[in-house]
C-alpha cells in the first residue's frame, strides 16, 4: 500500500477522488485530506505520504508553492487542475503529472500507475523547479524535462537543433553537439513543441526554425546553424510558412 493525501479547497473535489481512487486504485491507501494551504503543510509533515493529490490552487498560496516548502523526500505529486491550457502545456513540457477536473478514471488509474513505478527517484524536485519557470508569464526560455537511460535532463527548448524519429524512439540534437535519445514517438514531442518554434519539416524530422540557416529549394534541404543539412519537404506552403516565421 501506498500512503496518500488529497489537498484540494473544494470539499465535493476531494470525496469524488477519494471514491474514484477506492474504486480503482486499491494499492493507494489515503490517509488523510486537507482543505487548506496551512492544513496542507502540517499533514504532509506528519503523514508522510508517498504520494499527493495537490489543487494546483489553494487559498491564497498555489500548489506549486506549497509544495516547495516542504522537506524533500521520497514522495510524488500529481497536480489536479481546472482546464487551463497554458497550465497543461507547462505539465507536459516539465513531465509533471497532472489530471484535468472532473477526474477520468482510466487517466487517474495511469497517472497512479507512473507515480507508483517512480515513487523511490528523487526527481520530483528537479521537474517542479521546470514546471514553476515554465508556468512563468512571457518566460523567454522555455525547458523541456527529457529522460533516457542515463536519467533526467532539464533542456532549455532554443537551444534544441532537431529531433529525429528512431522507431518509437526520439533523438534530440543539441546547439553544443549533445544527444539525448528518449523513448517516446516524434508525434509526442511534435505535440508539445510546435508551439516553441519545433516544425515538423520531414517525416522524421521535427526543426528549431530559429536555428536553420539557409534553405536550399533546389535539393529540398535546410543548412543548420551547426552546418549540417537535413531533408525537408519542398511543397511551397511547408516553405513559405518557415520563411514567414523566419522573417516574423
């Protein structure tokens, strides 16, 4: 059994989740909730839940910042969170988990399946510390949380030449030569950067515009800022729209 607790300042919010997770997550054991930012603190200090099921909003202090004060420990915390689509964009770019009220089932049963596969990493702290920079309003650089089999990688999204489709892997190529091969699809990556400058330019090629150098028409090919080229569909509206972007 894994220890739990509920923050959240809406009393209906927490019993529904305490119904879903009886239900159908019997390996959690909730052991208590709070209702407030105060409450919160004290509880998460004499419970010591493994995991947390945190409002991203609470009286007057965030999730966020409730979290921070605590003590670091063995612990992970999925965000709850009214539909907020700069917020969810921040979740996935830092890898933080979270759930779109009212709460999915089948999503809950997965996002529990993952915190319980990575309950003893310490590296929640490292991924709230994104998620608080990129929740940031007009932050200029944006990060990215990555894993491989080395561990965890906090990239800063300008400094990303490409990403390349390996199978179901994705190979990130870095300003200063590094690469970084995750196990997840180009569409994934695809999804949560187009809006950071990423285009997808080739079936397996998702491009920083902002670090190509020259378009080369002709041989249906881009010049990256390291020198290198890659393949890139010529039709005319795939290369008017990198241009028009370029030049914005």
């Amino acid at each position: 059994m894994y220890k739990a607790l509920i923050v959240d300042d809406e009393q209906f919010v927490i019993q529904d989740l305490r119904g879903l997770l009886e239900i159908n997550c019997p390996e959690i054991e909730i052991v208590g909730t709070a209702v407030s930012s105060e409450d919160a603190l004290g509880k998460m200090r004499t419970l010591q839940p493994q995991l947390i099921f945190m409002d991203i909003n609470i009286d007057e202090m965030s999730g966020l910042d409730l979290v921070r004060k605590m003590d670091q420990g063995t612990y992970r915390v999925i965000f709850v969170t009214a539909h907020d689509q700069y917020a969810v964009d921040a979740f996935k770019l830092s890898a933080v988990d979270y759930l779109l009220k009212p709460v999915d089932p089948d999503e809950l049963i997965e996002a529990v399946r993952r915190a319980i596969a990575d309950i003893e990493k310490d590296q929640i702290h490292a991924q709230l510390t994104t998620l608080a920079h990129n929740l940031v309003p007009g932050a200029q650089k944006k990060k990215i949380v990555l894993t491989d089999m080395e561990g965890l990688h906090i990239i800063d999204i300008p400094e990303i030449l490409w990403c390349h489709a390996n199978g179901s892997y994705t190979e990130f190529v870095m300003e200063d030569g590094e690469k970084l091969t995750v196990s997840k699809h180009l569409k994934t990556y695809e999804r949560m950067l187009t809006d950071h400058g990423l285009m997808r330019v080739h079936r397996s090629y998702l491009v920083n515009i902002y670090n190509i150098s020259k378009i080369e028409r002709s041989k249906g090919e881009i010049r990256m800022k390291n020198n290198e080229t890659l393949p890139i569909s010529i039709a005319p509206d795939l290369l008017k729209t990198i241009l028009d972007k370029l030049q914005g």
